[in-house]
C-alpha cells in the first residue's frame, strides 16, 4: 500500500479550509488497512481517520497520516414481518443511503436525511436531527481494534451513546476504525413528527397522515432552507451543540427571555436553543473577513471561500464568550477541530 504525499485536502472538507496532509491514503481492503497501520506505528505518526469530512474543522497542516476508509455496499443481513437488520459500508455517504432505505421500503432514520458526511462517521458523533439520533435504529457495528489488532464487533450499550456523543469520542478514541454498520429499522412505517419544525411544514402543505417520502422530503426541504450546501458555501452544519441546562437554570432564563426556545430532556434538565442564544446575543448574518455567521440560521458558520481554520476559531471563541456573558450558558463546539 504506497501513501500519496502531501496532499491537499481541500475539497475533502466540507468548510472548504485549505489543508495538507503530510501522507494520505483510502483502503477498502482489511488487509490494505493493516499495511496502512503498521506504517503509522512505525512511523509514530499521528492519525486522523477521515469521513465525509463534513464534521471536521482542519488546520493547514495535516501531520502524520490521514485515511479515508472507502468500505461499500448495503445489505439486507435479515428481515422479518415488521424488521430488518442491514449493514452498510463505512464508506457510503450518509444522505444516498437514507435515500436507498426509503427506496427499500426500510424506515426509522428518515429524519436524519440530508445530512452531509459517511456512514462510518455517523456513530462517533452520534448524529441527530429532528426528534432522531442514529442511536435510536443502531443495532451494532464491525470495526478495526487498533490495540488488539483485529476485527471486532460493538453493539449499542458497547457504543456508549449519548448526546453527540459515543465511545469514539471519548474513552475509545483513535482506538477503532469503523468498517460496517449495522442498524435495526422497520418495514412498517410510523412517521416521528413530534419536531416543530417537521410538524409544522406538513401543516403548511395540508398533509395529516405523512407517508415516509413525505416526512424525508420535508426534512430535506427544511434542512435545504436553513442550511446552505457545503459546496456553494463551506460549512459543517450546526457548528454548536445544544447546551442542556438544569431546570433551574431554564425557569431563571425563562424569567428573564420569555421567548427562549427550549425543550425538555432527562429528567429535570431542559436542551436550550443554541441558534436562537447565538441570534439574541446578535451574532446572525455577521461576517468577519472571510468567516461567519449564517444570516438563515444562527448555528451555522460559514466560510466565504478564503477563509482559514483559525479564523473561523477565532469566532467561534468570541461568539461563545458573548453567549455565556449574556445568558451564563456555555457554548460546546460540535465538529472536531485537527490538529486538536
């Protein structure tokens, strides 16, 4: 397996950020994947394992190695009356499979089309939108075990999900390259529409009773109205998480901003609007040089075309210490910035 070097990684994050990568490669062979490894310990290089590329803020200078794993394919491993367990390549992209499920006649994740990003990386942040988290359909996954140097399988608790949040961001990380993934979805179909949003678009278009296209097309056309595409204006999609605050903490905001938009969570704890925080402390629309904020929604940032990673950190940082002045709630950012 021969490592490309110095290769620009530009156009394999979705921000658009200009990016080299000391030595590059894509495996879909187990056995490619093993040669790529022993090369990094070797080395003792540092290594990012790259997806779509569409959660990822990127520096200039990539170190190490990067690899992209390109595992494809959907199958159907078994199927029943009412459910089916399929598993898909690692490398697949995200949005093409929600769209060959609903094809399939195979339900449960449609709230979470359009976004951008691969299969693989999917479980590590634990995607989420619109009332769904790939947690909810997850049945289990093959991935690399780097330490033990094999094949290994997870299942959901093994996973530990949580709120944009997995073992492969925390206790595990850098430890397992996902392979496959596996999901547990339904043939019959029972439409999740608790989400305002969604809710309230099928209102607007008359539709009491959806049927699964109609919810994915009302999520696409939701999502297509807030988010810009990554390939007219770089982005990552929601660029802060949700902050989840004590019940407390809520009815004191409440008292103070009778208009924040929050919805319960566990138990005594409310998830806070991140967009509308960011839009009240005025941070909507603005533009600094060649990043900022997105004039249709305040959660996403952009970059305009020239900007850099620290750039765009440098806004992040004096939008989050706006926040936490203005309403004493902190701001955590969502994609992983690399080098850390």
């Amino acid at each position: 397996m021969q490592w490309q070097k110095d290769i620009d990684l530009t156009h394999k994050n979705s921000f658009g950020f200009p990016a080299i990568a000391d030595h590059f490669a894509e495996v879909d062979q187990i056995e490619d994947l093993e040669s790529v490894l022993d090369s990094v310990e070797k080395n003792g290089w540092p290594l990012l394992i790259l997806g779509g590329g569409s959660n990822l803020v990127l520096r200039e200078k990539i170190p190490g190695a990067v690899l992209s794993v390109a595992t494809q394919g959907l199958n159907i491993l078994a199927d029943n009356e009412h459910t089916a367990i399929i598993e898909v390549g690692a490398g697949e992209n995200w949005h093409g499979f929600i769209t060959q499920l609903l094809q399939k006649g195979l339900h449960g994740l449609e709230n979470l089309a359009l976004i951008p990003g691969s299969v693989g990386a999917a479980p590590v942040q634990n995607i989420g939108a619109y009332g769904v988290e790939i947690a909810d359909c997850f049945h289990s996954l093959t991935a690399y075990d780097r330490i033990n140097k094999e094949l290994v399988q997870l299942g959901k608790d093994e996973c530990q999900f949580g709120y944009r949040d997995s073992l492969f961001k925390s206790d595990a990380k850098g430890r397992y390259i996902i392979w496959t993934v596996r999901f547990s979805l339904s043939t019959v179909f029972t439409p999740k529409i608790g989400y305002k949003g969604i809710s309230d678009h099928l209102d607007a278009l008359g539709i009491v009773e959806p049927s699964a296209y109609q919810v994915y097309q009302a999520v696409c056309d939701i999502r297509m109205g807030k988010l810009p595409l990554p390939t007219e204006l770089g982005n990552a999609g929601s660029f802060f998480e949700n902050p989840i605050v004590t019940e407390s903490t809520y009815q004191r905001l409440k008292a103070q901003f009778p208009d924040i938009v929050a919805y319960p969570d566990k138990a005594g704890h409310f998830k806070l609007a991140a967009g509308w925080l960011i839009d009240r402390a005025g941070w909507k629309g603005c533009r600094v040089g060649e990043v900022g904020v997105y004039d249709k929604q305040a959660l996403v940032l952009v970059n305009y075309g020239q900007g850099l990673a620290t750039d765009l950190l440098k806004l992040a940082e004096d939008i989050s210490l706006s926040v936490k002045n203005q309403f004493d709630v902190k701001l955590k950012i969502e994609p992983r910035i690399y080098p850390e």
